[in-house]
C-alpha cells in the first residue's frame, strides 16, 4: 500500500509555458528528478486533519477555548518526541470563524514558561494582536476580543514571544484560521473541510534517531533559519490521502521556521492559485510552481480528474528551465469513482484598483544583515534601516485611515519575508514592475529576494492606541528573534 513518493517524480517531462513564482521565467520549464529527493521517505501516513473548531455562541460573540500545553508526539512509529501544541500536542485546531463576527478567544497557558498567541493577518486592536506585548504567563487565560473584518481567507495563529518565536513554533506552537464570507459562500469553490477542502500546514524539521527534533539552532541556523531535512504536512510525514472528487482545494501554509517553498506537483501539472494571504484573487491563476516563503499563505485548486496520484512537492530550481524535486509533502490518491466538482468559476472577488496616489506617505524599510561575528550568541546582524528590534522603541507612528507607500529593500545575500500585523495590504511592484496576477491580492507578507525591492500599498484602519504598538518583522524566524523586526502604533 505505502507507494513510493519518490518513484511519482523520477520523470523527465518537458511542459508548455510556465507561469512562475517569484523568481519568474518566461520559457519551458522541465520538472525532473533529484538524487536527493529519491530518500528514505514513503508517502506511509495518512493525512492528519487538525480538528475543525468553531467555537461556541454565547450571545452574538463566538467563543473559543485553547490551550497552549506540552505533549508528546509519535512522528516516526514507536518513537516520542517533546512537543508543544494547542489542544493538542503539535499545532492547533483549525478555527473557523465569519466575517462581521465577534469572537472572543480563552488562550490559557499550560506550558512552564511564557508563550503569546498572534493572529497571523487579520485587522484588531494592539491589546488583541498577541504579539511579544500580550505576553501569557504560565497557569493564567488571556481572551482577547476582536471583530473579524477580514474576507474569506485562510489565515493562522503562532507564538510570538520576543527571541523565542522560533523555538516555540519549531515545538508546534501554530493552528490555521479560516474565514468564511458572504460572496465566497456563494461561489461554485471546494469548501466541504477535510474532503475536497484541506488545510496544509507545509513544515520541515530535523530529527533525531530517537524520534525526537529538539530546537538547538546552530550558527548556520540561526543565520539561514533553521531548515530540516524531513517534511511534513500538519505535522504528518510521509502524507498521503484519498481525494474523492475531481477538483481538490489546498489551503497551503508555509508554517516553517526559515525554508522559502516552490510548490508544485510531481508530474508539474498546472494548478489553479486561488487566494493569496488575505483572500481570493480577482479570478484564479494558472500556475505550474508557487513560491512561498515562511508565513505566507496560497489557496490553490488542483484538478485530479485524470485519477492519476500526485504528490504536493517543494522543487528547487537547477537551471533557469529546470526544478527539481526536493520535499515530497503529500501524495494526494484520487478514487477510482471520484464524483465530479463544479468548475472553478472565472470570477471570484472584486478587489478595488490599486491607488497609488491616495498614499499620502513612503516610508522605506531596508533589510540587512550585518557583522555576522557573534550569530548565535544572542547578537547578530539582522536589522532593519541599521536597528534593531527593542520592545522599548517605537519605530513608527502611523495615522489610521491614511494611505501609505512602504518601500521593503533587501540590501543581504538572502531572501527575507516581510510581515506587517493589522493589515492586509497590496503589492504595488517589485523592482518597478507590476506584480504577477497571482501575487496580486490581498497580502499581509512579502518575499522580498536578495537585492531586490517590492513597494507595497498599506493602510491601517478602524483601531487606534497610542501605547501599544504592532509589529513589522522577517517572517524567518530566527531572524525576527535576532532582532529583524520593528514596532509601530496607529494614533
Ligand atoms: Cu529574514
């Protein structure tokens, strides 16, 4: 039963015109094999499919219960590894939650030490974004309280504690959000959870041979981000599932510490991008690879009416016209009597047209890595316009409700994710060029590549507070924890 995962993708195929990520090129893209990837991994596991938590109704406000607590988790048969998880013992459930609703979440701290839980993207008040201020302490409940603004997307939640994020989310500290609205509940899209409608949260780690991944960054991780060498998918290695229709939606989350994926499929077939972080796109892309790095989230639909398996693969690129596999996640294994979906419709989300004349303000933000002596000792180099992160300063004071261009340049040898919290904002060009049609959306993180520049169109509304700031960081997070991250408050 267990099928190899490496046997799909030692193939050779030459496919029409690609429709790249980030790192673009027109031409013919060739999917072939890797040595590397032809490892030990079987796709022997089934998926695991966190459990979908809608909370309760107390009044008009939904309410949910989490619990950040250790556990002991079997990744490998027959061995245990210490984690950490949310009602449970690696990552969380996913919740589900409309927009227009208040919610209320109880995040009780069952750890020995102090976490946070953020909300990765959506729009709330400083006090509720669960940032390295709203610290838990051990043994005591935090519920903050926020209107859900954002429209149908799938969004996530992670610890966010100031130089431990990266521990705590290599330990499992992270869940998956999704966001129904009215307009997309209307459309003809996937949307049955755990059938033809799955969230993927897209990891690596490194083990060792007693089963366990202890979180002992080296030099070279605390400079790279910690990379493994085992993928998983929601916390599964070695995936696989029994599709049953012929249209299959992915909501794909790139949970890793510091790896930036370029997902595909086995066989380089094109899929459907349909969402990117904040929401659906205008209408769905085809795109053969997606590049995504750590925090950003695709919602893609793949078709599997061929009732061939396929297997969810991160590629590298060798040449400018060929990948290959590196990371096989998730062998998905179509019936043999699939029923038939819908097809994805041409329309899918009115996004306003994008003004860059209503910026009233540009504010530039370079990325930097500097005098790596001292990497891994608690200092380090990684800053952002020659600072770095101090929970006593505020670096920007911002006027909700105006308009402004931020300007992200990347002055290192790396590729740096640039998150901004309270808001969902779009990408105006990258190096002067206008965005591809699958990154142009809704966007709260941007992968910003060596030397390269992206300006983005942001705004913050509907919440003011003069003391609590949100923050802007690196989404590898090991560089947040070493200091690439900044603070601003909206007045
Ligand atoms: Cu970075």
């Amino acid at each position: 039963m267990s099928n190899s995962i490496t046997g799909l993708t030692r193939r050779k195929l030459l496919l029409g015109t690609a429709a790249l990520g980030a790192a673009a090129t027109a031409g013919v893209l060739v999917f072939g094999q890797s040595s590397k990837a032809a490892g030990h991994i079987q796709s022997s596991n089934p998926l695991k499919i966190p459990p979908l938590d809608a909370g309760r109704m107390q009044g008009n406000t939904r309410i949910y219960d989490l619990d950040i607590q250790h556990g002991q988790t079997e990744f490998f048969g027959g061995m245990k590894a210490p984690t950490m998880g949310i009602n449970g013992s690696y990552l969380g459930p996913v919740l589900r939650m409309r927009q227009d609703e208040d919610i209320r979440i109880n995040v009780t701290n069952s750890l020995d030490e102090t976490a946070t839980l953020h909300w990765h993207g959506f729009n709330l008040p400083a006090i509720a974004d669960g940032g390295p201020h709203q610290i838990i302490n051990p043994g005591s409940t935090w519920s903050p309280e926020f209107k859900v603004l954002e429209k149908a997307s799938t969004m996530w939640y992670h610890s966010h504690l100031m130089g431990k994020t990266a521990e705590h989310v290599w330990a499992g500290i992270a869940g998956m959000i999704i966001v129904d609205d009215e307009p997309s509940s209307a459309l003809d899209l996937p949307n049955n959870y755990g059938v033809d409608d799955l969230p993927i949260a897209l990891q690596d780690r490194r083990f060792l041979r007693d089963g366990t991944m202890p979180y002992a960054p080296t030099m070279h991780d605390n400079m790279m981000g910690k990379i493994g060498d085992t993928p998983m998918a929601n916390g599964t290695i070695g995936a696989w599932f029994d599709t049953t229709t012929s249209l299959v939606r992915l909501r794909l989350l790139n949970a890793s510490n510091g790896s930036i994926y370029s997902i595909g499929f086995s066989d380089g077939r094109f899929f459907k991008k349909i969402a990117t972080d904040g929401g659906l796109l205008a209408a769905p892309v085809d795109v053969q690879l997606i590049s995504m790095g750590p925090g950003e989230r695709a919602e893609i639909v793949v078709d599997l009416s061929d009732g061939k398996n396929v297997t969810l693969t991160h590629f590298v690129r060798i040449s400018q016209s060929e990948v290959s596999p590196e990371f096989a996640f998730l062998e998905l294994r179509p019936a043999a009597n699939s029923t038939t979906s819908k097809p994805v419709p041409a329309t899918l989300a009115t996004l306003p047209p994008l003004n860059p004349e209503a910026a009233t303000n540009t504010r530039r933000f370079d990325l930097d890595m500097r005098g790596m002596m001292g990497m891994g000792m608690g200092g380090g180099g990684f800053m952002i316009n020659g600072e770095q992160m101090d929970m006593k300063v505020i670096n920007h004071t911002i006027k909700k409700d105006t308009v402004e261009i931020w300007e992200i340049r990347n002055l290192s040898r790396m590729s740096h994710p640039f998150h901004v919290h309270n808001t969902q904002f779009r990408i105006l060009d990258r190096d002067g060029r206008p965005p591809e049609p699958h990154e142009d959306g809704l966007k709260d993180t941007v992968l910003v590549l060596p030397g390269r520049s992206a300006r983005i169109l942001i705004s913050f509304n509907h919440y003011t507070d003069e003391k609590v700031p949100y923050m802007y960081h690196c989404h590898i997070l090991e560089h947040e924890d070493a200091g690439m991250m900044g603070q601003f408050t909206v007045v």
